[in-house]
C-alpha cells in the first residue's frame, strides 16, 4: 500500500513540474511574440495615412 502511494506521488510531482516548464515556455513565447509585434505597430504607424 504505501509503495503505491509512493510511486503515484512521485509520477503526481514530475508531471506537475512537466506541466510547468511547458507553462512557463509557452508565456515566454507568448510575451516575446506580443513585444514583436508591437514593435513592429510602432514602427509602422508612421505610414498611415488619413
């Protein structure tokens, strides 16, 4: 019994840190590809024309 309580506590914390790190990937690209494309907004505001 607490074999099993064992295994299934240390496969609960790998997935969590598993989960985390693609978490925490997947913000940071999100974050990198919003700084880009506001950049490139910014860049192109002055060709507008009314």
């Amino acid at each position: 019994m607490n074999e099993k309580i064992y295994r299934t506590m240390g496969l609960s914390g790998a997935a969590s840190i598993a989960i985390g790190i693609v978490v925490a990937v997947i913000g940071i690209a999100a974050g990198v590809v919003s700084i880009v494309s506001g950049c490139a907004l910014l860049k192109r505001r002055k060709n507008i024309t009314f």
